[in-house]
C-alpha cells in the first residue's frame, strides 16, 4: 500500500503520532488495557490514573479514548470495531458497514474493479470497495483523514488494494476525463457537511461544493454521492438517480447515482431485520389522493416520503390522504410493514385540548404516545397535558384533515 502524507492541515500536532503509537505492540496492548477496565465499568478518572501508571501519562489519554469509540462504534461494526482506528467526528460520520457494503457492490456489479474514495475520512468506504473487489484511491487532504484510512485498512486486511494519497476533490474532479476521475473507473464522495458542530444546509457550502458533486456525475458514470435527506429535488441532475434509506424509522443517507448505475427515477429503500425493501419508480408518480379518514391510518416510512413515492404505497393499500398536504394515509384495513406503520382509528375530533382530555379520561386512557405530522403542537408537552390517572394507553396523531386541525385517537387499549 502506498501511503502519501502531505502537509498537515488543521490537525492536532501529536494525533498522528498518537495514531501510529496505538498501532505498535505497545500501543496494541495500551488498548486492551484501556478496554479491559472499560468491560469492567471503570469510570474515567480511576482508568485514565491506571493507564498512566502503566503507559505514561503521554500514552494514556489516547489509548482510553480510542477504547471507548471502538465501545461505542461495536454496535453498528461488530467486531471490525475491535480493531477501527477513529476519531469522534469520524465515527459520527462514519456509514453503517453493511450499507456502505451495499453501495459498494452495486458500484461494481458490471465488473469495474477500480474505484476513488473522494474524501476518505477514516476509510470505511475505502474498506467496503476493496471488500467488494476492487483497487481503491483513498484520497483526502487531511493527514490525519489518510493515517486513519491507511491503519484501519491495514487492520482489517485489504491494504494490498489501497492507496492512499493527498489530494483535493475539487481538482480531481476538474481534471475528471474519459469517465473516470484520478485514474478509476468508479468513485465514492460523501462531501463534509457539517462546520464547526452546525450542519450546513445549503449544498453550496459543502466541502466539496455543489459544483463539485454535479460535475462528478456529469463526468464519471460510475459514481454515488452521498448527499442531505433533506436535499431540494430540484436539484437532482436529469437522469441521475436519488435513493433514500432508512433503518428504524429514520432515514440514514440519501445517495444520488450516476447515470451509469442509475437504473429508475426515484427509490425508497427500507432496512428491517438486515434485510432491504426497494420501492422504486421510473418517473413521478403525483400525488395520491385525498379522502376522509376510515378506520386505519398509515405512516409511510421516511424513506417513502422523502423520496415522492407515497402515492405507489396508497395505491397498492387502496389508501387515500387524509389531507393533500399531509403525509398520513387511510384505509379500512391494516397494512405491515415495511412501507407503513398502521394505527387502528378508534375516535376522530377536531383538536381540542379540554375535549381531548375529556375523551381520554371517559376512556379510561392515562398514557399516550403523541404524534404530529402539520401540526405546532410540541409531542412530548401534550404527552404531559393528556396524562391522567386512567389504566389504558393511546396513541394521539394530530393533524390537519382537510385542512382542519384534528386529533386521531389510535389503539386505544
């Protein structure tokens, strides 16, 4: 593997010395220390005292805190995560394994086998792409980002297949020709879209720049960007695809595919049980219409609002809006998962808090889950305002149906 360091930027001066100190046998066995108390419930101070008793106070601080990240990041990487070389902004930053896995193999499903990690962080992409067959240029302008990348494909065995170099994104996209960028066939960007801890809106202020993502998938064929949830459809080039997948009821990423992958229009992609459910579309589909609310309400899963695809989900439910605006849907019968989480309806009524309350105490409901969807009502407040001495549970939605402001009271029991 072939290891570039440029210049560093704004990086601590020791944290790439602390990176390499962590891989040595010495730093290996600082980190099974610093894990070993962690097991063991010890809180910070007694572990930090310990660890600088037996590693040096220079040695100890890193080894604890590099210990309780792979702690934190052992649930989403199993046990990769014993061996991740991160920091706390990478690990936020970082994608679930098996999605990245999954971008990875569709990336290359028609046999490209070289591939540009633009912006490689802590190179977790950068592992998926090799993982999936391919040589990987692992590029990024910030030291630290590449001495990260390099360790953890080293740790997890596939740096024969990874290089590792300086570069700026910008540039190399510019310089993009022939449908590739620096050299491969395919590329990866996930452009920095946080500043000093804020999240940054506006597309134009990512790191690269807007530009930067629409020329990648103007240029290379072979591309996926990882983009907002909340990006302005507007903004999806002609034929490129955007796909949003979500796990647990939120949406994780949002990709947009180059025209080389891109296969439909839209797509909602819903993870349950480690396994994936694709709603697709190949042009808009509108609107779905609107009715009066019957005896089931659905909320679609954020990957199928997020991604204009309600209608196709209220077609196949004989479901119709309970409002043009809003995003609930209605039925008569129930409908599972993955695409909807039903409610059974079993009182309507214009919102009204005294009225609200009153229903709810003449049945017996002292608990209640509170929903919104269009609404100003702060869910956790009216949580607090409806609880009462009853021994029975609802979920509340409050809404807008046909404009009018409405509460639903839902399986009540």
């Amino acid at each position: 593997m072939r290891h570039a360091v440029g210049v560093p930027g704004e990086v601590p001066p020791d944290a790439i010395a602390q990176v390499r100190w962590l891989r040595t046998p010495e730093g290996t066995a600082a980190l099974a220390r610093a894990a070993a108390l962690l097991a063991e419930g010890t809180d910070l101070l007694t572990g930090l005292t310990r660890l600088r008793a037996e590693v040096g106070a220079g040695r100890a601080g890193a080894a604890w805190e590099l210990a309780r990240l792979r702690d934190r990041a052992r649930p989403v990487f199993g046990a990769d995560a014993d061996v991740l070389f991160l920091t706390a902004d990478t690990l936020e930053q970082a994608g679930r394994p098996a999605l990245a896995a999954r971008r990875a193999a569709r990336l290359l499903a028609d046999g490209t086998d070289s591939a540009a990690d633009l912006g490689c962080a802590a190179g977790t992409d950068t592992v998926a792409l090799a993982r999936a067959g391919a040589r990987v240029l692992a590029v990024d302008r910030d030291p630290l980002a590449r001495e990260l990348t390099a360790a953890n494909a080293a740790a997890l065995g596939v740096d024969d297949d990874v290089w590792v170099v300086a570069g700026d994104v910008v540039d190399l996209v510019d310089a993009a020709r022939g449908g590739e960028v620096a050299g491969c066939a395919a590329a990866v960007l996930d452009p920095a879209r946080r500043a000093g801890g804020r999240r940054r809106l506006d597309p134009d202020r990512w790191s690269p720049p807007w530009p930067t993502v629409a020329a990648l998938l103007d240029r290379v064929p072979r591309a996926v960007v990882k983009v907002a949830p909340g990006l302005d459809h507007a903004r999806v080039p002609a034929g490129v695809e955007a796909e949003w997948v979500s796990t647990g009821g939120s949406i994780v990423e949002a990709l947009l595919w180059g025209r080389g992958v891109s296969a439909v229009w839209r797509r909602a992609t819903v993870v349950r049980d480690g396994a994936a459910h694709e709603l697709t579309a190949g042009a808009d589909p509108g609107p779905a219409p609107a009715g009066p609310v019957r005896g089931w309400l659905h909320e679609p899963d954020p990957a199928v609002i997020r991604s204009g695809l309600v209608s196709l989900v209220a077609a196949d439910l004989g479901a119709t809006l309970v409002d043009p605006t809003i995003a609930y849907l209605t039925s008569d019968t129930v409908a599972g998962p993955p695409w909807v989480s039903s409610y059974r309806v079993d009182e309507v009524l214009p919102f009204n808090l005294k009225k609200l309350r009153a229903l709810l105490r003449a049945r017996d409901v002292g608990r209640v889950v509170v929903k919104k969807r269009g609404s100003a009502i702060e869910p956790e407040t009216l949580a607090r305002q409806l609880r009462g001495p009853g021994a029975g549970t609802a979920t509340v939605v409050v809404t807008r149906v046909a404009g009018v402001p409405t509460a639903l009271v839902c399986d009540v029991s």
